[in-house]
C-alpha cells in the first residue's frame, strides 16, 4: 500500500517512528552527552591508555544511541 506521496506505507511509518525516538528528551539527551565526551577526550588529548578508554566508551554510547533508533525503525516493520 502507497502513503499519499507515493511511498511505501510501511516506509513512511517507520520514518516517522524513527523521528519520534530522535525527537524525544531521552535519546536527544543521551546523544549530546555521547558526542560531548568524545569532543572532551579530544580537547584534552590522548595521552595515556585510560584516554582511549574513555574514547571507546564514548564512542560505544554514541553507537547504542544510533543503534536504538534504527532497531526502532526494524522493530516496527514486524
């Protein structure tokens, strides 16, 4: 079935979903943190190991918070 701009249904449902989750104060809040921590390591620099550390964890966060929006647009497909 087509939405009115010619689209898949279940497309333009799934985009929708996905904006929800992007829009909501959970993910936005999540996000921002994610992405300031790994700005932080690099305004500090990398030194030592515990600095990569840091830079992974980071980075893991940033990747779960991506992650759930796309397993939100999978999730509704079912």
């Amino acid at each position: 079935m087509l939405a009115a701009d010619g689209e898949p249904k279940a497309l333009v449902t799934n985009s929708a979903s996905r904006l929800t989750k992007m829009r909501s104060v959970e993910w936005l809040g999540q996000t921002v943190a994610s992405l300031a921590w790994i700005v932080s390591v690099f305004t500090y620099g990398i030194k030592e190991n515990g600095d990569w550390l840091q830079l992974l964890a980071a980075s893991a966060w940033f990747i779960a918070n991506v992650a759930a929006v796309w397993s939100t647009d999978s999730n509704s497909q079912d």
